[in-house]
C-alpha cells in the first residue's frame, strides 16, 4: 500500500512479492467520495529473484566500491611494464554490526567471536536507564564502562541509545529511530512518507537546524518472504531527504528460511545508495539471542550465522590481490571502501615500495603513483 497526497501529482512506487503466477489488478482507493482520482503513466515489471540480485550487485559494485588506478614508474618516470602490485584489506568502511551484552564480560569465547568479525555495535539495554539506574538516584554503570573498555581495546564503534552523547559531542548524529517502516507495508502510521513527515517536522523546530540527523529503521522483520520491493521504494523515498540511514537492529523471526531471509535483507540494505550502516539484533545462544542465535552454545555457527560470515568476507577484499602493470605502468582495479596495505615490486627492482591506502566513496576515481628504484 503506498498513499499519495492531496492537490498534487504524486509518484507512487513500491511492490508486491509472489511466490506464483496469477492476474494482477491494480487498486486506487479514496475514502473521500468526492475526489476524483487521475493516474497517468502505470507500469507493472516482474523481477526474478536472479535479476533481483543481478540489480544489488551492480549497485554494490556503485555504491561501495572505487576505481583506483596505480601507475608505477622508476624514479626517471620509466614506465615498469610487469611490475606486481598486492594489495590487502584490514579494514572495511563500510559499519556492519551486532547487538553486544553484558554476557560478553564473562565468557572469553563470546569475546573471540565478537572481537574477530565485527567493528560496530549496539547494546542491548546495558546504556538505558532501566539498566544505569535501577533505583531511582543510584547510578551504577560498572557494567557498561566495562563493556566500552572492551570495545576501546578491540577497535569497535558503538552506538547507542541516548542523547547524553549529543550534549557532549555536537558532531554525533542524532538518530530517529523508527520500526515497521521497512518491515510492514500495512503500518501506514510509520510509513517512509509519514517518517519523512515528521523528520522535516523535527527539523524546522526552533532551534533544530543545526542538527546532524539520521534515520534509524530497526528492521526487524517477522517470519516468511520479505517484500524487498516495499523495503527498496522505503529506502528510495527516505533517501531523497539526503540524511544518512542506518539499519539499526536488524533481525528476522524464527523461519525454516530465517538465514535465507536474512541474507536477502542484508543484501538489500547494504546494496541500497542511502543505507550508511547495518547492526543486527543478534547474537551467540548463549548471551540470551534466541529469536536469531548467529552461534549456537559451542560458538558453531547456525545458519543465519553462517550467512553473517558469508557476507562480512564477500563485502572486502578478503585475500591479497595481485595485479600486474601493463606497457604503462598502470594497474587499474575496483576496490572495497576501506584500508589497505599495498605493495608493489618488479623482478628487475632490488627493493619493493609499501604504502597504505585508504579508499573511499568521496574519490570516485583515484590514481596512485609509485616509483620503484632500480
């Protein structure tokens, strides 16, 4: 279901998901006797699951990727036809994370599997103030100072709840954060033009102009298919405001095809121009993650975990890439956004020259030069 507005031409855009094939009738519908509805310019076009994902992947291929081109030359401006350049990501740009416990101070195993896949994160309650103020006056937050010492030490990025961060940091963004407006085409409360309504209501507050805002949409979708067509037309009409999205606690109810599910949520989110970062609301068994466990109790992998692993080593370079110069010296290759360590060396070089990289979606096409001494 998709509303368009009074007095004015309004595009209208979303889709249905089918699993069989049937004649299709399209409805316009008004409570309003009295109005007269005009439609101009329909179109109805089918999408296989195959071209569906055909369409992700070039967009991921736009939108999280950069040309870079490598020119490597002697220290005259010789060209060195035949040089090798490998390059290795340690680091992704891109925040794809995971709902965080206070379990995790206890088990040394919740710790390695966290530690090893995820650089981002949200807790779960241990910030709110049900969990830092138990007794009204009493503040206690031993549990998640531990739990940021944690993160400082393994490099992980959090993100939370509350608006104390803003106050202290008027740079941080300030997240609406919203749920069915992806999940549910029927919850026409929170549907992307009644969000968009009412962030630009936000906005032009007295006072609010000056605030970094973002678009929170949990994502937590219930059992079966996902309408990926109404979850892409939401994220196409909230992207238009040009404010950063983020998935912020994305799950999937239990389902035989729960890891399917989830990995085509994932896969939409992450291929989508305006979607700026994922976290899941998930989890090892262990730490009370039932609805989606990623781990079961012996930290193996479940289903939905494995397909959390697939993703994390497809959206990075995951080996070292080696390329070889042509007759001018250039390698050009599509990279990850993110950080890199390049190395380039040629068989008649006595030395190789190393270097890092940082690649990123504000340089659509960067060239790098190399010189190495013969």
């Amino acid at each position: 279901m998709v509303i368009a507005e009074h007095g004015c031409w309004s595009l209208l855009k979303g889709g249905i998901v089918a699993n069989f094939s049937t004649a299709v009738e399209i409805l316009f519908e008004s409570k309003n006797t009295k109005v007269e509805i005009w439609v101009d310019n329909v179109s109805l076009q089918p999408f296989t699951k195959k071209q569906w994902k055909a369409h992700q992947d070039i967009s991921i291929d736009k939108v999280r990727k950069s040309e870079v081109r490598f020119q490597v030359t002697q220290a005259n401006k010789t060209a060195m036809q035949g040089a090798i350049v490998s390059i290795k990501q340690f680091k992704s740009e891109f925040p794809f994370g995971c709902g965080m416990n206070h379990i995790i101070l206890k088990s040394t195993d919740y710790q390695n599997w966290f530690a090893s896949r995820f650089k981002f994160t949200t807790f779960t309650n241990e910030m709110k103030w049900y969990s830092t103020e138990k007794k009204q006056g009493q503040e206690n937050y031993t549990v998640p100072d531990a739990m940021v010492k944690f993160a400082k030490q393994n490099g992980i990025s959090i993100r939370e709840f509350y608006s104390t961060a803003y106050q202290l940091d008027p740079n941080a963004i300030m997240f609406m954060n919203e749920y069915n407006t992806i999940e549910y085409s029927e919850d026409q409360t929170v549907s992307a033009a009644n969000y968009k309504k009412k962030l630009e209501e936000i906005l032009q507050y007295p006072g609010n102009d000056r605030i970094l805002a973002g678009i929170g949409l949990q994502g937590r979708f219930g059992s079966g298919q996902p309408n990926l067509a109404y979850m892409r037309s939401s994220l196409d009409i909230l992207g238009a405001t040009g404010v950063p999205i983020w998935l912020t606690e994305v799950n999937v109810d239990k389902d035989p095809d729960q890891a399917q599910y989830l990995e085509e949520i994932l896969r939409e989110g992450y291929s989508h121009p305006a979607v700026q970062g994922i976290v899941m609301f998930a989890g090892p068994e262990i730490a009370g993650f039932k609805v989606m466990p990623l781990a079961d109790t012996n930290f193996q992998s479940t289903p939905a975990g494995d397909v959390v692993d697939m993703l994390l080593g497809e959206w990075k370079c995951s080996e070292t890439l080696e390329f070889t110069a042509d007759d001018k010296g250039f390698v050009d290759v599509l990279l990850f956004h993110g950080d890199y360590n390049v190395t380039v060396q040629h068989t008649e070089a006595n030395s190789s020259t190393t270097l890092g990289l940082r690649v990123t979606k504000d340089i659509p096409q960067a060239t790098i030069d190399v010189q190495i001494h013969t």
